[in-house]
C-alpha cells in the first residue's frame, strides 16, 4: 500500500520526465561562471561532442560543473543563470554581451577537477560584438564572472533522448510544463 501511494504521489514526475526542484534541498547558488565551446582544446577527452554524462554538447542547453558540485547539482538539473540583476562586476566579466546565449543550461558536464562554478557551453561559430567593436566567439565574450546567482529550476531525466531539449525553447517549455503541473 504504502509503494502505492508513493507512486501515485511521483506519477506525474515520472510520465514528464521532469521533476521540480525539491524545496528541502539549498536551491539557489553565488558561483563563479566561464563559457566553454565543445573542442578538443577545451574538453577532457577526445570526443569532445560528448558530455561527461554521455549525453551530446549541445551548445544551447548544457552546462558543465565542477566536480565538488555535482552532490548538489547532479546531471539532469536545471539551473538558471542570473543575467541582469548582478552585482557590479569586474571587466573581465561579459555577461553582459551573452546574456541573450545563456537562458536555463541542464548539466550534463564536468569542469576540470581544479575548476569552481558553472561553465556554460557556447557554440564555437558563434560571434558576439563587444563595445570595442572587436567580434569574439561568445566563450571568450563571457570570460570569468564571479558570484552570480544560479537557482535551480527543474531536473530533467537526460539519459532519456527523447526528454532531452534541444534548444532553450523546448528546455523553458519542458519546465513551464512542469510547473503548471504543480510538480514544485
């Protein structure tokens, strides 16, 4: 009986593949945040199209960790990253320029084991203008931001291909979803 009802509880976590973000675990973070873009310069391995989930790097949606993280934001979890409330920020910080690149990531990534933060993956052919008038890839744009918020939204279920998003507006639709369901 008692499985029951606890399936009955979970259900509709269990049809969406997306669950919000439990209320009783810490939800919101000041990290540090970089930008990565899937290449063998940047990456651990020598495919660098795969995540450390094994999921694929999908530069509209992932986000990679530090490892001393993963405990509270493991793979599957979406996080949102605070764009435009931010405290004053040293010029090596552009988010700024890339803020309209970021959007809800799921992590599904790992930072080198010495790393700090959240390491947002870019596309590697993009190109965003700075004030300079100097055009850089988005990764090099963003550079080293320092306590920035990050709350955590949803989890989603990545090992699922079919659950998993493929750009921010089926990522945003897969958590509304979610949340109207009343699943926080």
């Amino acid at each position: 009986m008692r499985a029951l009802l606890i399936a009955l509880l979970f259900f509709p976590a269990f049809v969406s593949g997306v669950h919000a973000a439990s209320q009783q675990t810490e939800t919101s973070f000041k990290l540090t945040v970089t930008a990565y873009n899937a290449v063998a310069a940047q990456t651990s391995n020598n495919r660098p199209h795969i995540t450390a989930s094994g999921t694929s790097a999908n530069p509209q949606t992932v986000a990679a960790v530090a490892p001393r993280l993963l405990k509270k934001l493991p793979f599957g979890t979406v996080v949102r990253i605070e764009t435009k409330k931010m405290a004053a920020q040293p010029r090596s910080c552009g988010i700024r320029h890339v803020q309209h690149l970021i959007g809800d990531r799921v992590v599904a990534d790992t930072m080198a084991p010495s790393a700090q933060g959240v390491d947002v993956l870019m596309p590697k052919r993009a190109l965003v203008t700075l004030p300079s008038g100097r055009r850089v890839n988005p990764a090099v744009a963003l550079g080293f931001c320092r306590k920035v918020s990050v709350k955590v939204v949803a989890h989603i279920n990545i090992h699922d291909p079919k659950r998993l998003p493929r750009t921010q507006a089926e990522l945003l639709a897969m958590v509304r979803e979610q949340q109207g369901n009343g699943n926080e």
